[in-house]
C-alpha cells in the first residue's frame, strides 16, 4: 500500500475530528466504539507498516510529489515503524481501560487522545525537523487538556507548571530551528546530514548553537537531569489512562535525540562530530540517579512509577551516548520494555489506590483491598519486570545495554551505576509492595470490583514483558538491525536522498 506510512497519521486525526461531530459527540458509548475500533486499525496498519519497513525497506511518503529536501516527507524506517507500533499498543491498553469509566469526568476526552497519539506518530514518522516541532506541538497541546481532564486542583497546578515550561521548550526549539536553516539551507534530516559536512569554521560556531539548543529542547521533553523536576508531579496527578500514554512521551524526546545526534551531528559530521557527548555523559547518569533517590523517596505508587520514567530515561541516554549499534540495539529493546511495564503500573497504582479508600495509594496502613490476590499478581509482574529480575523482560534489557558498554572504558562508571540503582529500586518497590498489600488496619469494607476491561487493559501491557523474552531472538534481530541502519549513514541519507552522491565521494 503506498499511503501505509502517513495511515499512523491520518487514521487518529480523522478518528478525533469524528468524535467532535453530533453523532458522537454527546453519545459516550459511540465514542467508545468508534475510538476502540480505530485503535485496532492503527495495531492493524502500525504491524503492517513495521514488516513492510523490514522486509522492503525504508518507505519514504513524499506529500504533493515535492521531493526532498524542498518538501514535507514521513520516513518509515525499522526503527520509527517500530515506534509508531508501540505507541499504538501503548494507546490500545489505555483506551481499554479508560472504557471502564475513567472516561466520564470530563468531555472530549477520546478526541484528544486520538490528536495526541497523532502528534506522537507523527514525531516519530518525519523526515524534517520544523514538522518534528510541528508534531511536538501537536501531542503537547492534547497533553494540556487531557492533564487536566476532570479537573481538580492538583491537576491544574501541575498543568500550570507543565505547559509553562513547555512553552520556554518550544521558543528555544524555534530559535534551534532557526539557527540550523540560516546555516545548513535546510531542515530536512537527511540533507542536514550532508550539508553539516560542508560547513566552514565560522558556519560550524552557529550550527553547534542549534544542534545544542535542540539537545536542550529533546532533553526538556525527555526528562534529563537538570530539566526532569517537572515530570513525577505532573504524571502522578494525571488520570491512569492519560498518565499510561504519557509514558511514550519522554521517549520522543530520546527519539529525537537518536536521529538528530546520530544522523546529523554523528561521527561522520566533521567539525560538529558527537558535540552532544560532552554533556550526555553527565546528564545521563545524573538522570539515572536523581530517579533513583526519586524512587526511594516517593510516598506514593504513582510518584514512584513517575520516578521509574525518569531511570529509564537515563537508562536509554547512556546506551545514546555509548555511539555503537550495540548500544542502541540494546537501547531499543529496553524502550520497548521500559514503555509498556510503566505504563501497565501505572494502571495498577489506580486500581490499589481506589481499593484502598482515603489512604489511596500512599505508603501508609490502610484497610484491606478487596481484591489483594489479582492486583498483588499483577503488582508482582510488573514490579519483577521493572527491576529487572530474571526471567523477564527488564533482565534481558539491562543486560543487553551493560554488554554493550563492555568494550568502552565507560564501564567502570555504566555498570555500578545500573547495578546499584536497580538494587535500590528492589528495596524500594519491595518496601511498597510489603506496605501496599500488607499493612492493613481492618477487612475490606468496599465492594468495588475491577472491571473487566480494565484487566484487559493491564494485561495487554504486561503481556509485552514475557512475550519480549519469549520472542527475544527476533525481537533482538530487529532492533539489531533497526540500530544498524540508524548508524550506516551512507545507506540512510542515499534512500532518502537518492540523487544525492555526497556521503560516496561525489559533490551535493
């Protein structure tokens, strides 16, 4: 199919705008069928996008027939299709379980989480960066509304904070944007790869400005250290379902700075080769363990899973900034993880904290739930995969980024590091889990259930963990081969660029 790449697109823009229409737009069973039925088609479509990538080839959709780099272009290589699949997968556990009700205290909701798994696809299919900041603002401003969605005052404060920051994030990404243009001529990813390398000394000073302020810019939007205070007050006052998309949010921010800093100001950049390393390193590690005392210090499960975004996040950046395949291999295999087991926990911290009564989900005693065995297995699964214990998914991951730093004289930093914050995190997440299903005051006094779909919704996103290991040797191949083609600029910039002869000796 030739419009398989931009259907990631199109599919929940036309699903969002539907949903604003009389027909359903008072009716809430019909939003729930018509948003239910086109998330299956973006699983159906996302799935195909991805085997169509692996087996075809990157599949480049030029809009108007304007060839790049004048024109508007969606890229589905290995690793956006595999992207925009997880996002899909990611969206379907939270719809299902915001079907169960969550969906009643405030209006639009369906719409805008269709506009915001939009903007989210669309970041990660682009070819150019303006569009990338268009998609940006595209998945923030559903993220405004659906923040605060039933409103409260603890969702409005955090909304306050969040969207002023973000605003700062997007004047310097236009400021990024425009220093990058008046330097290189274009904003096309493919051809900021070539142009980079022509680049005098004086030219070079400007475009390294840019290239940083757009690393300022991906490492606001992913929560690095020192720009992550925003992140565990804002995601522990979001409903669950919001909270669960919300966990895709920080990895387009390490999406972006994968491909800008990999393909455009990569090895191959001349003048401007890795100018993100020198300040990679530290913010890495500093994020990965700033979520780690975040995590020992949390009073309650959502803050805690909060925090748990924040390790991954600093997990993924030291695998971006180790530069190998290997590394980002192994980072693609984590993100994969790391998304989907937040995501379902933080699912399950609202069926605790709704059993619970007015204790919530704090770390405090409380009466017992109503339902201790089925959240307990639940909390077990997701804690086990979080930490990563064998024979989970978690294990897996963190063992593939700490081989991938065995030939770096960064190992004797990188391996402490994941090793002793994953030991705090057990202790954390064992001390919750002991106080959470443990420490109980009376029996059980509610008589409120889990509803069916909501154990649907958590056990699609749990079900990533085991299958992720079960299927571990082709879901490994992949992202192998995903890191491979991120890395082989010549064969990435030439499939999108086909006239282009600059990175095999000849003149652009």
């Amino acid at each position: 199919m030739q419009h398989l790449a931009i259907l990631p697109i199109l599919i929940p823009l036309f699903t969002g705008a539907m949903l604003l229409l009389p027909p359903f737009r008072d009716i809430l069973n019909r939003q729930r069928s018509l948003a239910l039925v086109s998330v299956a088609l973006q699983v159906i479509f996302a799935a195909m996008l991805l085997v169509t990538a692996a087996s075809e080839g990157t599949q480049m959709y030029v809009l108007g027939d304007w060839q790049p780099p004048f024109g508007i272009v969606l890229v589905a290589d290995r690793l956006s299709s595999m992207l925009v699949l997880l996002t899909t997968l990611l969206c379907a556990g939270a719809l299902l379980y915001s079907c169960a009700g969550h969906d009643k205290s405030g209006q639009y909701f369906h719409s805008l989480f269709m506009f915001q798994v939009m903007g989210i696809n669309g970041a990660f299919l682009t070819g150019d960066i303006f569009n990338l900041f268009v998609f940006f603002e595209v998945l923030l401003i559903a993220s405004y509304a659906l923040l605060v969605h039933g409103g409260g005052k603890q969702k409005t404060q955090a909304a306050v904070h969040y969207v002023i920051l973000n605003l700062i994030g997007s004047s310097l990404f236009l400021f990024g944007l425009g220093i990058l243009y008046g330097t290189l001529g274009t904003l096309n990813i493919a051809d900021m790869a070539i142009q980079v390398r022509m680049l005098d000394e004086s030219e070079a000073i400007l475009a390294k400005a840019g290239g940083l302020l757009l690393l300022l810019v991906f490492g606001l939007k992913a929560a690095l250290l020192p720009l992550h205070f925003w992140l565990p007050r804002t995601y522990a006052s979001a409903s669950a379902p919001v909270a669960t998309l919300f966990a895709i949010m920080t990895k387009v921010g390490i999406y972006s700075i994968f491909r800008v800093h990999t393909v455009v100001f990569g090895e191959e950049a001349n003048l401007l080769a890795n100018i993100a390393l020198p300040w990679l390193w530290p913010m890495a590690m500093g994020t990965l363990a700033i979520g780690t005392l975040g995590v020992f210090a949390s009073p309650t499960l959502r803050v805690m899973t909060a925090n748990l975004v924040i390790i991954s996040a600093g997990t993924l950046l030291i695998a971006a900034a180790l530069q190998t395949e290997h590394a980002t291999s192994a980072a693609l295999y984590y993100l994969v993880h790391s998304t989907l087991v937040t995501g379902a926990l933080f699912l399950i911290a609202d069926l605790i904290s709704r059993q619970r009564g007015k204790a919530e989900d704090r770390f405090v005693k409380s009466r017992a739930m109503a339902q201790p065995r089925l959240l307990g297995f639940a909390f077990v699964i997701a804690a086990l995969a979080i930490i990563g214990l064998p024979p989970l998914s978690g294990f897996v991951g963190k063992v593939l980024i700490m081989r991938a730093a065995e030939s770096t004289a960064e190992i004797i930093w990188i391996w402490p590091l994941i090793l002793i914050s994953s030991l705090m995190v057990l202790v954390a997440i064992s001390r919750a889990g002991t106080t959470l299903f443990w420490r109980v005051t009376s029996t059980s006094s509610s008589e409120e259930q889990v509803h069916p779909l909501e154990i649907a919704g958590i056990t699609l996103l749990l079900a990533a963990s085991p299958l992720l290991v079960i299927f571990g040797g082709p879901v490994t191949e992949f992202t192998a081969d995903a890191a491979h083609q991120l890395h082989d600029l010549t064969q990435s910039v030439n499939a999108l660029l086909p006239n282009s002869t600059a990175l095999s000796g000849g003149n652009h």
